[in-house]
C-alpha cells in the first residue's frame, strides 16, 4: 500500500463557466490522482468529504486547491479523502 497526501490545484475548473466549476473540479480531482498514481480513472474512489469541500460554497464559489490524502492499494485501486 502507498499513501501520500497531495496538494490538487483546482485553476483550470475555475477557468471553466460558473455554472460548471464544481463538476470540473471533481472531475480534475479524479484526473489529477490518476495520474500521480498511475492508475485508470475508473479506479479512483473519491470520499464524500471531496465531494462536500468542492461544493461547500456552491457550485460557482469551488476552493482554489484542495488537500487530498490517497493510497493506493496492491490490486491498483486508489481510496481518497480530505487531509484534513
């Protein structure tokens, strides 16, 4: 098992139209620990305290970057939630 915590800079879901920030940014979060884990996107499993970060404020108002704790187990599945 690795586990690392991760800093994921949210700057290109904000660059995105208001309505659609807090869907990019799930998205970009997704993206973000797939590639640092090299791991397929369908693979990542994302905590509900993301979810409730991202969308804190609303949809238009997202966090500009979020701390992430993930590991990553030996069958590839990579588990993530807030550092917090």
């Amino acid at each position: 098992m690795e586990e690392r915590v991760i800093t994921v800079p949210l700057r290109d879901a904000k660059n995105a139209p208001r309505r659609e920030r807090a869907d990019k940014a799930m998205k970009h979060v997704r993206e973000e620990l797939a590639n640092r884990f090299k791991a397929p996107e369908d693979d990542v499993n994302l905590d509900e305290s993301i979810n409730e970060k991202i969308w804190e404020r609303g949809r238009k108002k997202i966090p500009s970057k979020i701390r992430v704790r993930a590991a990553k187990f030996d069958d590839g599945v990579v588990e993530a939630e807030t550092a917090e």
